[in-house]
C-alpha cells in the first residue's frame, strides 16, 4: 500500500499518520494496534475504502453507506496488488455492523426465492442472533476462501472462547489464500502465528513484535498478579 498525495488537515493531523508514505500487508494477517485515537480505525476505514468496499462496511459493491463523501486518507493510497486479486471481501466494523445488517434484510425481502441471500449469512437475520452470535455467523458462512477481509475491532462482539472460534477460522481462510488487515486491541488474536503487527504511536507507525505490544505485557502482568496489579492501580 501507497500513499500517492498527501493533504494538510485530516487525517495527516494524527502523529502516527504523518510521515506514511507506505505500508508492507502480509499475505496473511496484518494487524493494527494502539491506543484509542491513535488512528487504527482511521487507517483501517481508508483501505477498506480504497479497496472497493463501503465506509460503513459490507462486501465489495455492498450499498450499505449513509455516506457520499470518501474519507480522505482513502483518496490518497493506491493498493498495490499481486499477481492473485481477491475473488470476494468484507469489510466489519462493529460500529456500523446494526446498518449493514439492516441493509442486508431488506436486500434479502426485495429479492426473495429459493436463492436468499440470507442464505449466505446461515439462514437467519443477523438482528436475530446476539452481537457474537452474528458475527460468527458472518465469518463461517460469509467469508470465502481467496478474500480480502478488513477487521475493525471485531473483539467488540465476541467472547474469549469466540476470540478463538475466530482464530481458527482466520486460519482456515488464510490457508486458503484470504488476506486479513485488523484493527485489534485483542492479545488473543494479536498471537496469530506470523502475523505482521504495527504500532500507531505518537512518533509513528511501526513493526512490533507481539511480546512487545502494550497489550501482551499489560495483560500478562495482570493475569501474573491480579491483586498486586489492581493495587497498584487504585493506589
């Protein structure tokens, strides 16, 4: 991934973006992490968007957008593709997964017959399955093999034990040639054998190893001494 132009206001403001110019994807998994306003969703929308899908997320060609506009950082990088191009795709992003669905069920009442296209989500409407619930129904039947899927925070839905129903069916779909670019604050799906990880930091983006995110190390000094941890904390 590119960056072609480069703007003077948004999203060039956040420091992690500001000196972007290009982005190594794993074939595999890239995951995105930082703290909160770091710029993960920010950078995970504009190559979603530059790679065909709907801001609000959806398939590729998927009309579930309320949005006209293309955010910018998206109008500023160029995808550079291999020689194999995904045959599908989808774009989550939990904060927007209530439209897609809706969309989705009235997609599905307009077209009717034996061919439903609630039959490629299982069967059943997305609004009637629990946040987690849908979301798995979303990854087992939804996604394909050889696609590219763009994650935005997909912990927000799932429990531990759905962390790692995820995992395996991540891996399923990379050994099938799927591509994935994730936006996580999750240690679990961060241990993804030979993902490529990145850190938006307030000097930058950069590769970092698992064992050195934020995330591995606060979690595992919590789950080593709780009780020590939270004193520490509340004093």
């Amino acid at each position: 991934m590119r960056v072609r132009e480069r703007g003077t206001g948004w999203p060039w403001t956040i420091p992690a973006l500001t000196g972007l110019d290009e982005l190594p994807l794993a074939p595999g998994v890239t995951f995105l992490v930082g703290e909160n306003g770091s710029g993960k969703s920010t950078l995970v929308e504009g190559i979603a968007v530059a790679a065909g899908f709907a801001p609000e997320g959806g398939s590729l060609g998927f009309g579930a957008s309320t949005r006209e506009e293309v955010p910018p950082l998206a109008d500023a990088l160029t995808l550079v593709r291999g020689a194999r191009r995904p045959r599908d795709g989808f774009f989550l992003r939990a904060e927007s997964f209530f439209n897609v669905a809706t969309t989705i069920d009235a997609l599905d009442e307009e077209g009717g017959g034996p061919r439903r296209l609630l039959d490629s989500y299982g069967g059943v409407s997305l609004h009637e399955r629990s946040h987690g619930e849908s979301f798995m129904a979303l990854a087992v039947h939804r996604f394909r093999d050889g696609g590219l899927f763009v994650l935005d925070e997909p912990e927000a839905a799932l429990s531990p034990q759905g962390l790692f129903s995820l995992l395996r069916r991540i891996h399923e779909l990379v050994g099938a040639g799927s591509q994935f670019v994730i936006a996580t604050h999750s240690p679990i799906l961060l241990a993804y054998p030979g993902a490529l990880i990145y850190e938006l930091r307030e000097d930058g983006l950069a590769e970092t190893a698992y064992e050195d995110t934020d995330h591995f190390q606060m979690t595992r000094a919590f789950l080593e001494a709780p009780g020590r941890f939270l004193g520490r904390l509340f004093d």
